[in-house]
C-alpha cells in the first residue's frame, strides 16, 4: 500500500469546529491515572511553542497508527471498515479514517463528527484516546486489548462496527507481541 503524506483531512474539515467528545473526560482521567502508576509516561511540554509541538505530535501519531493498521491487514479486509474518527483529547486533534484500495485516503474532506445522536446508529465511529496511550500502544509497550480495558481508549460505535475495528487493532497490537 501506498504511503500518504497525511493520515486524514485533520486540518481540512469543511468548517472550523472545537467539539469534544462525550467520552473524553473517562479517557483523560483513565490516562492520569496510568501516568500516575508508571503505565504511562507523561509529555512535558511547555514553553510558547507547546501547543503547536502537541498538535504536531498528535498528527505524528496518528500517521504512524495509520501506517500499522494498513500494514497489519489486506486492503480489501481494510475496506470493510467503516469510516472512523480519532480524537486525541490532549490536544483536542481529530483524525478521519477512510479506508480505500490502496489505503487510508489522506485527501478526503470529512463532514463535522456526529458525537451527540441519541441514537448510536446516528452518530459517528470514534475512538477517543489520549495521544501518550496511542503512543504506547504503537510502540508495543500495551496491547490494543489492555487500552481498551483499562478504559483509555473508548469506541463509540455500534456494535457490528465496534467488533471490527477492536478486532483489527487487537491484531495489530496484539498481548503476545508486547515488550
């Protein structure tokens, strides 16, 4: 599969928009937490720069958790995903994932995320994750599994939607494989 330059319309959404997500705040204290018992390490970033080096970070992330996942299976297994969002709540940067025949498409330009539906089947696939727990999980330090028990990854999705991206990144980031 071809390497793309960018992993999603991250900064190419029809409109501006700051939305979070219902389930962001369990994400971002599920993830202190894993600082806070050495599961995972925390960013320090400070200085006049910090935000735009969180941002840049973030999408460094997000490329490489795309690069894996099209490596991790066949192009036509990719395209029976449904379309995903990532939102990574420190940064509060969203990715949109589009599966095509030769991989994840960098150029589409996706509609702002339904996050608030009453009803699952209205509102938009997202994983929400915190950019230091996706990290640790790229690299092999957790599994897909554990980030997802220790609740600091949370799918909203439905259910036949939610098996298949859970199944894809747990053979991805599979327990036996970890560090």
């Amino acid at each position: 599969m071809g390497r793309s330059t960018i992993v999603c319309a991250i900064c190419n959404f029809k409109m501006e928009f700051d939305i979070g997500h219902p389930q962001a705040l369990a994400v971002a204290v599920a993830t202190r937490a894993a600082i806070e018992t050495g599961v995972l390490k925390e960013d320090v970033l400070d200085g006049p720069l910090a935000n735009a080096k969180r941002r840049v970070a973030a999408i460094d992330a997000l490329k490489e958790f795309q690069d894996q996942l099209e490596a991790a299976v066949e192009p036509r297994e990719l395209m029976k995903l449904p379309d995903f969002y990532v939102l990574l709540v420190e940064s509060g940067t969203w990715g949109f994932f589009h599966a095509t025949e030769s991989g994840f498409d960098p150029d589409v330009v996706p509609e702002l995320p339904n996050v608030t539906a009453d009803r699952q089947e209205d509102r938009d696939v997202v994983l929400v994750a915190a950019k230091s727990s996706l990290q640790t999980v790229i690299k092999r330090e957790i599994s897909a599994d554990r980030a997802f028990s220790d609740e600091l990854f949370a799918l909203d999705a439905g259910r036949n939607d939610s098996e298949m991206l859970r199944s894809l990144m747990s053979q991805t980031y599979p327990e036996e494989l970890i560090h």
